[in-house]
C-alpha cells in the first residue's frame, strides 16, 4: 500500500492513521490530490465501496479528500491499491512534508504579507 506516490506503507500504519469508530470500525482520511470532477468522485467511491470490509468512502471535492469508514475483520482493506487501480494516487492526510498534494502545500506556504506589520 501507497503512502505517497512511490513510497509504501505497512497495513500497521494504516490501522495507526486510522481513528478507533467503536465496533470494530475505523475511519481514515486520505488526500487524493488528482481528484477534480463528479466522475472522480463515483469512480474513487465506486472502487473503494467495491473492496470487503470497506463500511463507506465519501470523496470531499473541495479538499480532495477520501473519509473511509472501514473494519479490520480480515486486514486492512487495500485502500490505495484499489485506488491506484483505477487511476488516482493517494496519501495520507497528514504527510508531513505535503509530498502528495502539492496545491495544498502551496495554499498552506506562510505567506510575507500576512505576518509583516501594517
């Protein structure tokens, strides 16, 4: 599984990244920085909803991001193949270095006129 174009992650990382729902389901977040229309949005829905264990995945356009509503009954699902699968490359929400989604690194880059004194 991808954590960011190119770079693998373990299924443990996932269950890390995840948040503990109760029952036995998890939630994560995931950028999907090539997402742009309605047709991005039905495919990268349509493949996650398609693997077993997947509870529902709804792709936040504005933000290009994926919620995944998931459980851990046979392992993780695979999330980022199913989706690489399909087209779209995907990474976790909080990369650090903004690796993945460069449009949000520039858009969250400190910006000289916001901090300098009127």
């Amino acid at each position: 599984m991808l954590l960011a174009p190119g770079r693998e992650i373990a299924e443990r990382e996932i269950v890390l990244a995840s948040r503990d729902m109760g029952d036995g389901a998890f939630q994560i977040q995931f950028s999907v920085p090539q997402a742009h229309c309605a047709a991005c949005i039905a495919s990268i829905e349509g493949a996650l909803q398609s693997l077993d264990g997947i509870i529902a995945a709804r792709v936040h356009l504005t933000s290009r991001r994926v919620a995944v509503k998931w459980r851990n009954e046979s392992g993780v699902p695979p999330m980022f193949d199913a989706l690489k699968a399909v087209g779209y490359d995907a990474c976790l929400a909080e990369t650090e270095d903004g690796a993945c989604d460069a449009e949000l690194s520039r858009l969250l880059r400190p910006q000289p006129w916001r901090d300098s004194p009127p």
